[in-house]
C-alpha cells in the first residue's frame, strides 16, 4: 500500500518534483527495496515503471518507525467527524464559480 501511496504522491506532484532532486522518507521497506526488487509481480513491476523517471533525482530513505513518529500522527490517528467539524465534505458543498458570471470570449480572440 505504500508503494501505491508513492507512486500517487509523485503522479500528482510531478510539476513540483520534475528536475529537483528530493528525498522520500518512510519506514516501510518494501518503499526503497522497490526500485531493486530483482523480479517483482505485476503490481510492483507497474509501480516500478511508474517511478523509473524520478530514479535519478530521487533518494528513498528508511527511518525506523518508533523515530518517524510524524508520520504515524497523519496516517494512523483518524480526523474527528461531527457535523461542527467533518472530515469529509462532499463536492455539493465545496463552493464552485458560476459560469453565468464569465466573461463570454469569442473563438477569435485566442489567437
């Protein structure tokens, strides 16, 4: 589940990460024995070509888990959901632009 977890991290912030080199720092090994797994399954080897464009940029590094206990705190202990305070709002909620408020532009003034 981590390896999935990285490679959609680095899928969404391609456009920050492209050309920077950067560190990822975990406590699962099966992260940074990833790119070295010998012959991988499916899943692996998929998660493997995903992340072969990052390869020289990025650096997987182990940190034990009783020493990266920030990272527990976001992915362990759950959000409190109460109707002052919810974890999830759903899009009907969020609020969005009208599209009468727009500008109307002509196909011509794009070019």
């Amino acid at each position: 589940m981590e390896c999935l977890c990285l490679v959609w991290v680095l899928e969404k912030l391609n456009y920050f990460l492209e050309g920077c080199d950067f560190e990822v720092i975990t406590d699962c090994t099966a992260v940074k024995s990833l790119l070295n797994m010998k012959t991988p399954n499916r899943h692996f080897l998929r998660w493997q070509i995903a992340i072969q464009e990052y390869r020289g940029n990025m650096t997987i590094v182990h940190k034990d888990g009783n020493i990266n206990q920030n990272a527990d705190g976001l992915s362990i202990w759950p959000l409190p959901n109460n109707t002052n305070n919810p974890a999830y709002v759903p899009e009907e909620a969020s609020p969005q632009i009208p599209i009468e408020g727009l500008p109307y532009m002509e196909p011509m003034q794009f070019k």
